[in-house]
C-alpha cells in the first residue's frame, strides 16, 4: 500500500466552527469494460489501488471499507476528507463501476481515475463528470480518460 496518512479522528477542538466552505464539487463516474477477472475479485489489490488513487490525487483517506461477495465479487469504499472514491465489481461480466467524488478545488478526482484506468487496464470506458454545488447539476463528457 502507498504510504498514505489515514487521518485517525479529527479534533473537534481544533475546527473551526465558523469557517465557510465552497459546496463546488466534481463527481465522476466511469463504467469500466474488459477488466481482468482476477483484478476484479481480489479485494485487498482493490482497496490498495484505492487508496494509492486517492493518493495520488492529493486526498486525504478516512477510512476503507470493503466486502468480498460470493460467488464473487467487490465492493470497496473509501471515504475522504474531500467526499469519496467507490468501486462495485463484476468479474463475471469483466465490469466494474467506479466513482470519485470531491469536494472543492484542491483535489482533482480525473488524477485518481487515470491512475485507476492504468493499473486495470479495462478494453473500454464510458464516464461523465457531474458539477455540482453551484446550482443546476451539470452532466459533461469526461475526455482523455488513458485509453
């Protein structure tokens, strides 16, 4: 796992109750199609690249949760500071449906889901961006996403 610092409890006493946040936010989806069978049912090299996606997008992880399905399949979880990055598989049909949702300007979810793409490696992608917070959503095309 990358060396990534897991923020173990935040202390109440040190927010700051009157600070105002942005509610800008960037969620992207990408249906991925064609991925190793292998890749999709194992949990742990999941729940690492997760993590190191979120990582490399300058996120700050919460926490993970994952559950292995019989008679296969994952579902991994990562909750960050910024919102979270998902993944629902489906090695039986080599799918897999990931989602990053951050909030604010600082991290940019499209660096966690190029770094996914390069390590499963899947045939295709469809994705869209979902702009939110700033009124109406807006739906827009996710391009060059490393295929």
């Amino acid at each position: 796992m990358a060396n990534v610092k897991f923020q173990e409890v935040m202390d109440m006493e040190t927010v700051d109750s009157t600070a105002t946040y942005s509610t800008f936010g960037r969620h992207m989806v990408v249906d991925f199609w064609g991925v190793d069978y292998d890749l999709l049912n194992d949990e742990q090299w999941l729940k690492d690249q997760l993590v190191e996606a979120a990582s490399r997008c300058g996120a700050m992880v919460l926490s993970v949760q994952s559950q292995q399905f019989e008679p296969q399949g994952v579902t991994v979880l990562v909750m960050l500071s910024e919102s979270h990055i998902s993944i629902h598989t489906y090695p039986e049909k080599q799918f897999a449906a990931v989602d990053c949702f951050t909030c604010g300007e600082a991290v940019d979810p499209k660096l966690a889901l190029d770094l996914l793409i390069k390590m499963m490696k899947p045939t295709s992608t469809e994705g869209r961006k979902l702009v939110r917070g700033l009124g109406n959503i807006r739906v827009e095309s996710i391009e060059n996403t490393g295929l």
